[in-house]
C-alpha cells in the first residue's frame, strides 16, 4: 500500500505514542532490522517505533540521507540510536538483530528475505512477495529450509471485515463463486522524462540495483518511480493491485493457484514519459470451473459495483457466484443475494484507521515470539501465489499473447520464451540461489 | 594522480597496532593497483581469458571476497550460507570495471572495520578455518589475508598486460 493517509496516520501515531503502555524486558521484545528506508520504510519505522515488543535495533539504506532521516526519527520514537548500516549483508551479519522488516524496491525482496532466513532471522516482507515466479518459490523454500517465520505485507490479511467476508464466502453466502474481479483503479500523474546524471553523492547506485542490470543513474529510476520500470517493478499490477489479486485468490480458493490459461492486454496510453508499464491493464486468468478478472486503471475512470472511491482511487474486489454477489473493499464488505439483489449481510472495517499496518505487524510480531506459524496471517505461500499471478500477467501482457499453463509444473506449455520470463538473469554477486 | 610511494611505506596507520595496520596498507595497495590495472578496459575484456588464464573480473572480485571471508574467520565467526553461496558465483562473467570495484571497496571497508575491532593482545589465540575447521591463529589469518589480496593483486595485473597485449 503506497499511499498511506498520512496525515490521518500521523495523528492517530501522536495519539499512540504518548499512551502509557506497559514495560516488556529485554527477552520479550523483538531487536528489529529495517531494510529500505523510503517513503514505505519510514512507515515501517514509524509503525513498529509504536509497538512496545518491537525495538528498532538496526537501519539499512543505500541512500545516506534516507539512513540519517530514519535514525533521527528512531531516536526520537524510541529514545535509542539504532545501528546504521549502508550494505544488508552487514546488518544480516549483527547478531542483536532478531528480525527485519524488509521495504526495498520489489526486485530485492526475494534475496533480502532469503539472506534473511539464512542469516536465522525472521522476515516480513513488503508486497509483492516477489519480482517473478521463480523468485517466490525459493522464498518458500528458504522459509520452509531455515524454519522461519515470514510474513508478507498483505494487510488485508489482518482486517477483521475482510477475514469476515472471506468466510462467509467460504461458507457459501454467494454459492459457487464463478468470477472473483480485482479492481485496481488508482489515478497517477505522468513521470515526465528524467536525464541520465552522476548518482547523487551519498547514493551507492549499484546497490540499488543489485540483482537487476546495470543502468545509468536518472531521477525516474530511483525513488517511487522504479516501480515503473521492469528491471525493479513490476507495474501497478504488482504494486497496489497485488493486493487486490490476493483477496482474488483469498476468495476463489482455486485448487492451485496457477490457472490453465492467462491473457493481458492494455497500454501505456496518453503520457509519453519514462515509464515502461502500462496504465491501463485487463488480466483474465481461467481455472477452467471459474475465472479471475483484473483491471488496472491509473487514468481517468468512472468507479464500478457498490466500491466507493477513496479520494481519486478506487480499489476493491467483487465476487460473483451463483446465488449472489459481494463487494469487498478497504471501507467495509456487502453481500447482494437474490435475482433482486437484496442485501442480506454489510459491515465496516473496525479499525480507526484502515491503512495501518500495526495489526499486521503486531501479528508477525507474535509470530516471531511464540514461533507459531498460524499467527501469519499473510504467509509466504500466499503472498508468493498473489504476486506469481500479477507476474503472469505482465508475460502474457508483454508478449502479446494468450498463455496456456500446466498448473502441476508450474510454467507454460510448450513456450520456452515465455517460460524464460519466469525468472530473470542476475547480476553477479547478487544471485537468487538456485538450489536453496 | 598515482601516488609514487607504495602504502606500506606512508606511514603507520594512525591508532591502530602496527601489524593490524600492515594488513589495511595491503587493502589500500590492492584498491590502486586493481583501479589502474583494469582502467580503460571494457567489460568484455576485464572477463576474456587470455591465453585460458583467470579473468581480470575474477581477481578484483576474489580479492574483496577472499578478504571478507578471512576477516570472517579472524573475528572467530564462520561463513554464513549467503557467503559461501557469493563465492560459488564469482567467477560469473558480465560485472563492469566500475561495478566490480564498487563491490571491492564494500568489501575491504567492511574487512577493515572488522580488523579495527581486533585487540592485538589476541592475534596468537586459535581459529578455525572451513567446515573442517582446519587450525590457524588470527595472526595467521591477518598475514594470510594480506598475502592472498597481493598474490591476487599481482596475477590481475599481469592478465591485464595480456589483455592490452603490452
């Protein structure tokens, strides 16, 4: 979630932190390392400075100025200087540092987490889990290899309104579901274009890439930007609308979630800027039985269903099954039964604040304290399947082609090219191992 | 412009114990030389192997490796999985002059941190090197880690003539 409402969050974080709350001793809280530290990040360190079993132990960013920024506000939330660090491998290496919570660009994700699990550490992971297919299964398997406890940030996951409404889906309140829809309509402006220049002093730009190819350093291709770019991003798809991909899945409970076949069209229409991903993006992933449907939209747009818009966004979810349909949204859920479309169940979110992330951070907390795996409510398993169908998507997209799948083996039939497009070429020493 | 006096002969490195010091003047000579050795060349010809020899791109990388993985040890640590798992992909071609170098001195400031934090008094004491904890000192690995970063040093500049065919 990149937005957050920042200003409605600030506040409610002033009014959290001058509560009283109780002291834990030194073995109850849990010494965390923050990996990234942009607009993202300082939410991170923000969110966990509230939490009393969390201590910010350590900082890594590639940028001095973010490092510095983010220190500053440590020692002000939490009256202690946290450990800097430039490099993850050298925070990975501390052994104080219990966990990190990991808020890079989307193509550090899968080595950050797996360094991570083989360093002993537990991870939670912003979303998209991964920055291609293969990337999401070795996250699994190092998670599963070194026991620990990896959470995803998919914070719908920890929201009572949305758990509620995918159980009574579960239950049957629509019938069969036929079509689960994802909605990702969210308004942005161009990025313009942005020269080729020497990389800032106090950014080591190479590090910033890291797994993905060497480029030259702009503007666009650092900061918020890069999630437009497929060396680092993934597009919208993959970035707010990963979100709403997941409840797609959370809903549907397909028997696998790789689908038979997957077809995306759309473009980049209206800017002429930088940005490689397209603004407007329509996915249809067949199941055979049933199907996901999923549009991106970040131009101008009219909204759909019941889903209201936030501001200029509108992001949310639709279910429709056999004997009725549900719309499913950040602001509460709606259940129409009937050829009349009566409405027979609707509620609203409890939280205050719908966009924090703390419940879903207090619950990887518990998780990494208790070492219960069922306090994951966003497990790697599932963020890897959510971002795995946005990343089909983007093939099929960029090829120009309807795809066949062969669900058990997890990769196209007959299609070496698009299979190719499952994983990436790394650069050298920043590899995603093979063999984990 | 090159600084005609070899680091060792610069003078103490201020505060630090002398034979502590002799291994950062070793990481100060590697930098320069591999800076100089590689200058100018591409990065097709930093990973040729003339004549089938090691590539330019091998060396700078196994420089900074090798001293992490060292360093590693004289800290009385063992190599973690994602360190063992950056050797098996360091002779992995394709890396830039700039890149290889930006990683080296990631590397060496980390390996000089870690032997900063040393105490002198210690350098007879035990370690134990691989999973087979072969038997050394920290002094061993300091003077080994020296030596290695040289050897490597000396062969990238020789593969380097070979490439410029000097």
């Amino acid at each position: 979630m990149q937005h957050s409402h920042r200003r409605q969050f600030l506040q409610t974080a002033a009014a959290v932190a001058t509560q009283a709350r109780p002291i834990l001793g030194a073995n109850d809280r849990v010494n965390l390392g923050i990996i990234g530290l942009g607009g993202r990040g300082r939410d991170h360190v923000n969110s966990y400075a509230q939490l009393p079993e969390a201590r910010l132990a350590a900082l890594c960013d590639v940028n001095q100025e973010a490092l510095e920024r983010a220190a500053a506000m440590v020692q002000k939330l939490q009256g202690h200087k946290a450990k800097e660090f430039a490099d993850m491998r050298r925070l990975l290496d501390d052994k104080e540092v219990d966990a990190v919570s990991v808020a890079t660009p989307n193509h550090w994700h899968a080595l950050t987490t797996i360094w991570a699990c083989q360093a002993g550490k537990d991870v939670y992971v912003e979303k998209p889990a991964s920055h291609n297919v293969f990337e999401g299964r070795q996250m699994v398997a190092a998670a599963r290899k070194h026991g620990r406890m990896v959470q995803v940030g998919s914070q719908s996951r920890s929201l009572f309104h949305k758990i509620k409404a995918m159980k009574l889906l579960e239950a049957g309140v629509i019938g069969k579901i036929y079509q689960a829809r994802g909605l990702c309509y969210r308004w942005r402006k161009s990025i313009g274009k942005t020269p080729v220049t020497e990389a800032p002093p106090g950014i080591q730009w190479d590090l910033f890439l890291g797994p993905a190819p060497m480029r030259p350093f702009t503007i666009n291709r650092f900061a918020y930007n890069w999630h437009w770019f497929w060396d680092t991003g993934n597009g919208d798809i993959g970035n707010q609308g990963v979100h709403e991909m997941d409840i797609c899945l959370w809903g549907l409970r397909p028997k696998s979630a790789f689908p038979r076949h997957v077809a995306s069209t759309g473009g980049k229409f209206l800017w002429d800027d930088d940005q490689e991903t397209p603004n407007t993006q329509q996915a249809v992933f067949d199941y055979g039985d049933a199907q996901i449907v999923f549009e991106v939209r970040n131009l101008q747009t009219l909204g759909e269903g019941g889903i209201p818009f936030g501001g200029s966004s509108l992001v949310g979810n639709l279910f429709l099954g056999s004997e009725g349909c549900m719309e499913v949204h950040p602001y509460g859920f709606k259940v129409y039964r009937g050829e009349k479309r009566e409405v027979s169940h609707e509620e609203k979110p409890a939280e205050d604040v719908i966009w924090d992330p703390r419940p879903h951070m207090k619950n990887f907390l518990r998780a990494v304290t208790s070492r219960d795996p069922r306090h994951l409510t966003a497990s790697i398993e599932a963020g890897s399947d959510a971002a795995a169908l946005c990343h089909l998507a983007n093939i099929s997209y960029r090829l120009g082609r309807r795809l066949a799948l062969d669900p058990a083996a997890g990769r196209f039939t007959g299609d070496s090219e698009a299979d190719a497009m499952l994983t990436r070429r790394y650069r050298a020493p920043y590899i995603v191992p093979e063999k984990i | 412009m090159k600084n005609p006096i070899e680091p060792w002969l610069r003078g103490p490195v201020p505060g630090l114990d002398p034979v502590l010091g002799a291994v950062l003047h070793a990481f100060q000579h590697a930098r320069e030389e591999l800076a100089e050795c590689s200058e100018g060349l591409t990065a097709e010809q930093i990973w040729s192997r003339p004549g089938g020899v090691a590539a330019l791109g091998f060396h700078i990388r196994h420089v900074g490796g090798a001293a992490e993985r060292l360093a590693t040890y004289a800290t009385g640590q063992q190599l973690s999985e994602r360190q063992t798992g950056e050797m098996r992909c360091e002779v992995d071609p394709g890396a830039s002059r700039e890149e290889l170098l930006a990683e080296l001195e990631r590397r060496l400031g980390w390996c000089e941190s870690a032997i900063r934090g040393i105490d002198p008094a210690t350098l007879a004491e035990p370690r134990g090197v691989g999973r087979k904890q072969l038997p050394t000192t920290v002094a061993g690995l300091l003077v080994h880690i020296a030596e290695h970063a040289m050897r490597h040093t000396g062969q990238a500049v020789t593969t380097a003539m070979l490439i410029r065919g000097t």
